[in-house]
C-alpha cells in the first residue's frame, strides 16, 4: 500500500526520490508523485500508474533541489488519478504534504476549513492535513504539523515540506510507520527501510505519537508533548535488504526457490537437540509468564492467517494449551473477556496489517500477554508485542506470500515445543519434531526440483475458471492457502475447503470443468480423503493429488499426482504447499499475469 519516501542533504534530490519510490513499488499502489523546493519554488509533480511514468513526466524539466518528499499511493479515499496523488498541497501552494493511513474525521475538518475559504481540489484525506496545517502555520513549520496532528482522529505517517522554509522536512507518525535514515551530511525519512536502504544503513523507527525534524545539518526526535527525545540508531546489515531478483524471471518465483534457506534461517540456532526443545531468545523476557497461561489465541490476516490455523493444530499436538485462531478483522470487534492467563499471537509478515494492530490494541487494553511473529525488524508490531520472535527470511517482494508462510510454520512449530517441553511433551517426543524439522529443507530442495513436472501439470490445468482445494487435519489449512494462492496471482476463482464438508455444498459444484486439487499425504485422514476424492470423480470431477510416493492408491485415483516426500503429519503442509505455490506460479504465468504484483492488492494493508 501507499510508500514515503524523503530526502534532505546536499545531493541532487530527485533521483534520490526515485529510486526510493521504485523500491516502494512492490508494496502495491496506481500513482506516484514527489515535491522538492526548488529556489523557494513548491514543484510538485505526479502521476498516475507507474514510477516510470514520473521519471518520464519530470524528463527534460530542469529543476535544481536538495530536498523533498515523495509518494506512492494505493487509492482510498478519491479514485486513482493524478489529482487525488500525493504531495497534496494547500491554498498557497506552499505547504505539501505525503501520507500513509487514513483520516477518520477528514469531513468534518474539511466543512470547518471550507467554511474559512480554504479551497479543496482533490477527494483525499491527506488534502486537509496540507489546509490544517496552513491554517496553523505562522512561520515555523514545525509547530503547525503539531497543532495540526492535535486535531486529526486515526491514522498517519506524514512528510511535510514548505517552499518558505529551506531544507526542513517535518515528519510525524501515529499508526503508521515512519523510519529516519541518517547518513554522511544527508538524511532520509521513509515509511519503509527498503526505500533508503540503498543510501544508509543506519535507521532510527519512530514510535507512535512522535515526530522528526530532518535538515541538512542534522536532526531531532520529538514527541507530540514537544519533548526531545533520544533514540537509538539501528545500523542493518547488506542481507537485511537484498531485494534484487537473482536472475529469476519473478520475486515470487525466486521467494520460491528461496525456501530452504529461510526455513533453515527459521530455526537455526533456536533448537537444543539433547533437551529435545527450541530456544526463542525473543520470548525469554515473558518466559514466566508464557509458562502461566492456559489459552492462547492466534489473531492475522490471510496467508498469515492460514499459518495460524495450521499453528492450532500444531500448538494442540505438542502442547496442553487451548488454542483458537481468530482473523483479526473479527477478533477486534469481539465481545472478548481476555486476561493476563491468556496469550494473544499476532502473526504477520510485513508487522502493519492495520486488522492485526488493531487486534493486538484491543488485547493489549484487556491485559493479555502479547506475542508476534513478524519478518519486517522494528514494525508497528513488533513494536507493540511483549515479546516476538522475528522469521530473519529477508524482504518478501512478491505480494503473494510464499517463503514468509513456510517460515511462519516452523516458527510456530519452535514455540510449541518450547511451551510444550514445560508441559507434557517428553524429551523424546521434542527430538523426533527437531530430527524431522532438520530435514525439511533438504526436502523442499527436492520438490523444488521436481519443478518442471510441477509446470506441466500446471499448464495442463491452466484454462480451467475454477478450482476447489480440499484438505482434511492439518492439510485444511494448506488447501485454504493453495487457493489463495492460485486466486490472487491468476484471478481463477479457486476455493479451499476441509474436505469433510465438501458434501454439505460444494460438491454441487462439481463437473469435469471444475477441476479439484486434493492435498492427501499418507496420514491418518488417508482413507476420507480417498473416499472425498471417490465422490468427485463420481461426479466427472478430475483430480490433482499432492500426495506421498507410497499412497498408492491416491495416485491410482488421481488424474494427476504431484508427489512429496513424507515427514512426521505437523511439518508435512510445509512441503505440501510449495508445489500449489509453485503450480499458481506457473498458471499465473501462462496466463499472462502480473505475478509479482497483482491487480487491486497490496503487500502490506495499512487500512482496514
Ligand atoms: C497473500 C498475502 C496476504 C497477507 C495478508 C497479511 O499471499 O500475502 O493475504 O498474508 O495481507 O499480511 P501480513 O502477514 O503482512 O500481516
């Protein structure tokens, strides 16, 4: 969703803005624009549609500036088009402003500023931050933004700049990120490392409620009581920030391709073999407490969700806790009585899903022990959180989730043999869970190359209008992300299922234009799964199995088999998701889709 970028220092401002906008576009967003002072000329430019199509807008304009503010933005309040892109500016034109969130009493701002002659062009909400703040400003730029942020009810990570005043950016933050970057004589404000990374490596996150002023000389660190604040600087290593494609053709593809690292970076260093148990620094801090709860609920979004429902099956295997899963879009609206025994988990990869941070708010008030499991270092989140244990996988570019959901899954594993050793789990019981999770990725690397295979079935299939994916135990939730999976980066209509209630409607659906993935390894639901799969093929219905080299008769039934190898039923929707990552990959591709980055859909939802 929307991006900030911004710069301050002595070089030439605008290609430092362009490129920190195109490392912003994986984010998802339909317009772009930037604002630098240019002799104390505000020049604003935008665009709708790409950041190619700026950097062709700004060509041939000579403009000379050392400064400015720059954004892109996913269409909420207003269409996408050029008027409603960001920097909005005020009456004057002097003041332009950049902003991530939302606005919730814009309108009854916006009637009070009209009715003092301000003249609005646009249908956003940022527009009346940029009208508030000249209706405040009298000559410090600084004490406007304040005044002005004292009036605004919901969400923001704002950049302010005004043609007046020279090399001054003002930024702000209240529920939305906003990090500085300090480099050599120039500084950088963003609402996304990745956007100055290639400048700086040295970060400071702004918390909520307080704000940034960057000149060329320096800068501070408020908060909105005007209290100087010292912050620490974070410096991050090259790997935290690789973001190049490695000579594959997609993000999505090389994420893919990725995975037996990133499930490696998951749980190395965080298993003691001979106590049979996992070692999460980041929880130790609440261990006392963590070992004291009896309840524990998983609160995402999405993909993240699909993690967390696996997470219950695998938490109630390993461990005595009651465990619900709960999408975070509903838990928050919830009539919930929650306390310091109870355990909240937030899952999520980018750590600002707004649904997710509103969850966790409303958990947080009610007292329960907070927890995350987060990629992105220093987010909202994790911010928020007690106590985390982050995924270390690096960037996910690609808008579809893929080695950040396998991640998750022996993260989650990790945390439940650390509660689950303090509880009944013997010794033994914990070493087979490590002895069969170190195999894992020697595993993914072979289905991996099994690649091509993988690719015929899937152009096989890929004409097909609709799916179903059905899966039974712990492969329900794999069936449920196989099919976000194929919708999200194909636009086929595909629907997950627990395959036991394919019979109370979906079955309906059924004909040999309505293709069926049936994720059936060799466990305990084998023989259901078989007889679901029967009940299809009754009904013309044609067949995909993931399924085991032994489950003979899976891939007897089966129009197509892809075959995994086996391990112990908690870790096996590890491996049984890559192929469907895989098999939505190469459809999508077929197809002729924007994989890395599709239609209406944003990497990280910063609205609810
Ligand atoms: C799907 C996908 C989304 C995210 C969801 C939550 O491939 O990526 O469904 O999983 O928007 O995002 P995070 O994990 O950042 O909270």
């Amino acid at each position: 969703m929307c991006g900030i970028t911004s710069y301050c220092g002595n070089k030439q401002a605008i290609p430092i803005l362009i490129e920190g906008l195109k490392r912003l576009e994986y984010r998802g967003y339909d317009s772009a624009g930037f604002a630098v002072i240019d002799n104390k000329k505000n020049i604003i430019v935008k665009s709708q549609g790409k950041v190619l199509k700026l950097e062709e807008k700004k060509a041939g304009k000579k403009i000379d500036s050392t400064f400015g503010i720059a954004h892109t933005r996913w269409a909420t309040h207003g269409e996408p088009s050029e008027i409603n892109a960001h920097p909005q500016t005020d009456c004057t034109k002097k003041i332009s402003v950049v902003h991530n969130g939302i606005i919730e009493n814009y309108l009854e701002l916006k009637e009070e500023l009209i009715k003092k002659d301000h003249k609005f062009v646009s249908e956003t909400d940022t527009e009346v931050i940029a009208h508030l703040i000249e209706e405040n400003f009298n000559e410090d730029l600084e004490d406007a933004v304040l005044k002005s942020i004292e009036r605004l009810i919901g969400t923001f990570g704002i950049a302010v700049i005004h043609s007046d005043i020279d090399h001054k950016i003002v930024v702000a933050k209240r529920g939305s990120p906003i990090i500085i970057g300090v480099g050599e004589n120039e500084f950088f404000a963003a609402s996304d490392s990745n956007a100055i990374s290639p400048f700086t490596k040295k970060m400071i996150y702004l918390r909520d409620d307080e704000m940034a002023v960057l000149n060329s000389d320096g800068y501070y660190i408020k908060n909105f009581k005007n209290e100087i604040l010292e912050k620490e600087i974070e410096t991050f290593d090259e790997v935290s920030f690789k973001t190049d494609k490695k000579g594959y053709e997609h993000f999505m593809l090389k994420e893919i391709f990725e995975q037996p690292e990133t499930i490696e970076n998951a749980f190395r260093g965080r298993i003691i073999e001979n106590e049979g148990v996992s070692k999460l620094g980041g929880l130790i801090p609440v261990l006392d407490r963590l070992k004291s709860i009896n309840k524990l609920i998983i609160v995402s979004c999405g993909t993240s969700y699909y993690a967390g429902l696996l997470g219950r099956y695998i938490l109630e295997n390993l461990t005595e806790l009651n465990v619900e899963c709960e999408l975070a879009s509903e838990f928050r609206y919830r009539r919930l009585k929650l306390d310091e025994n109870i355990g909240v988990l937030a899952i999520s990869q980018s750590g600002e899903t707004a649904d997710t941070l509103a969850a966790i708010k409303e958990a947080k008030r009610k007292g329960a022990l907070l927890l995350g499991i987060v990629n992105v270092v220093g987010s909202s989140i994790a911010q928020i959180t007690d106590a985390g244990v982050y995924n270390f996988a690096g960037p996910e570019i690609g808008v579809a989730s893929t080695k950040i959901y396998t991640s998750q899954l022996v993260i989650l594993t990790l945390m439940a043999l650390l509660i689950g050793r303090y509880q009944g789990l013997s010794y033994y019981e914990g070493s087979q869970v490590i002895c069969a999770l170190k195999n894992i990725p020697d595993k993914v690397r072979e289905i991996l190359n099994d690649a091509d295979k993988i690719k015929k079935i899937a152009l096989k299939y890929s004409k097909y209008r609709d799916f179903l994916y059905i899966g039974r135990l712990y492969n329900y939730p794999t069936a449920m992300e196989g099919a976000l999976k194929l919708k999200e980066i194909s636009y086929i209509h595909a629907e997950g299922y627990p395959a036991g209630e394919m019979k109370h409607g979906p079955i309906s659906l059924i004909d040999e234009n309505f293709p069926t993935v049936a994720i059936a390894p060799d466990d305990s639901a084998i023989d259901k799964m078989i007889s679901n799969i029967q009940q299809i093929k009754a009904r013309k219905g044609k067949i995909i199995s993931i399924t085991n080299k032994d489950a003979k008769k899976v891939i007897d039934i089966s129009n197509d088999s892809i075959i995994v190898p086996k391990t112990i039923p908690i870790l096996q929707p590890i491996l049984n998701i890559v192929p469907l990552q895989l098999f939505a990959y190469y459809i999508a591709k077929q197809r002729g889709c924007n994989i890395d980055k599709p239609r209406n859909l944003a990497k990280s939802v910063t609205v609810e």
